[in-house]
C-alpha cells in the first residue's frame, strides 16, 4: 500500500513540473482547433474596450459636473473679487471636500445644508444655494470662473490657501467667526482654518 502512494505522488510530482505543464499547453494550441479560443478572445477584447469607454465616459461626466458646480461657486460668491480671491474660494470648496468632515464630492459640498435651531429651517453652507438666480454663461465673469475651476480641478497645486474651510465678506460678523484662526484677508472675503 505505501508502494502504490509512493508512486502516485512520484507520478504527480514529476507530471506537475512547470516544464511539463508548459509543454502540455503548448502541444493543446499547436494541436488544437484554436478557432473557439479565437472568437471568445475577440468578443473578451471587444467587451473590454467598451466597459472602457462606458467608464471613462462615466468618469468624464462626473468630472465635468463637479467642475460646473465648483464655477457656480466661485461665480456667485467671488465674481467681484480678484483672481486671487476667486482661487481661495474654490480652495475652501475643495479643502472641504478633502476634509473628510464634509461631503467627498464637490457639488455635495457646495449644496450641502444643515439643520440651524435658531432659525429652525434649513440652511446651506453657501447663501447663493437658497436663492433662485440666473445665470449668463457668456459673461466674462462666468468664463472667468468657469476656467479658475477647471485650471484649480485639475491643477490643485494652484490652490492659494491649502487649509482654510471658513470664510466670510468682510462686512460682517457672524458668531462662528470668533473661534476660528484667520489666515487670510484677499478682497472682501476673510479665511479661517
């Protein structure tokens, strides 16, 4: 009985050698009808370029509209203000995103709202959010918002204020202010960490 399990493993050790297995695959497509593996590679390789194209036109979407809402923020709350102040508004934008305690994507930032118990109503982070306002794709404001959006999306090193998540206009004084750590005054805004 030992005798006979001996051989057996003798058998399989000697037939599962890497060389073996090799050699066995390649006498299988030399051999073989390789017109079955042909077709099915070719529809594996067509399904594979279009789940390519279907997510990378996912992902272009997506991209497109967080850059669309990120200009609209930096469009009503910054298209009076110099370049410079428009980049730290969309720094904010994008430093709450990365936070972790906001929303990860950007339009979920910039349309967030939260419960406020003095006001007992609802209220978002960004005033312009609750209010309905036309906008002019073809001003120069716009255009100009439109393209610090996508320059500061794709080039976040262009980001002027790296961990600010608070700002205000200048000419008021809200309460939540008076905790916060000012890093910078550009325009008519005022930053805080």
């Amino acid at each position: 009985m030992l005798r006979i399990i001996r051989q057996i493993f003798s058998f399989l050790r000697n037939r599962l050698s890497p060389r073996d297995i090799c050699s066995d695959v390649l006498f299988y497509w030399h051999s073989g009808d390789r017109s079955n593996t042909v077709f099915i590679s070719g529809i594996m390789l067509i399904f594979f370029i279009l789940s390519l194209f279907i997510y990378l036109t996912i992902i272009n979407q997506q991209e497109a509209r967080e850059i669309h809402c990120l200009a609209l923020n930096i469009y009503h709350e910054a298209r009076g203000e110099p370049d410079k102040g428009k980049y730290a508004v969309a720094s904010v934008t994008l430093n709450r995103v990365a936070s972790g305690r906001y929303p990860n994507t950007v339009c979920d930032v910039v349309f967030q709202k939260r419960w406020d118990y003095l006001r007992k109503r609802y209220v978002s982070a960004f005033s312009w959010t609750e209010l309905d306002t036309l906008l002019s794709t073809d001003s120069k404001a716009w255009l100009k918002a439109d393209y610090i959006a996508e320059d500061i999306y794709h080039h976040p090193e262009a980001q002027n204020l790296k961990n600010a998540l608070f700002y205000h206009a200048r000419h008021i004084r809200p309460s939540w202010a008076r905790k916060k750590i000012s890093v910078a005054t550009i325009g008519q805004h005022i930053f805080y960490n």
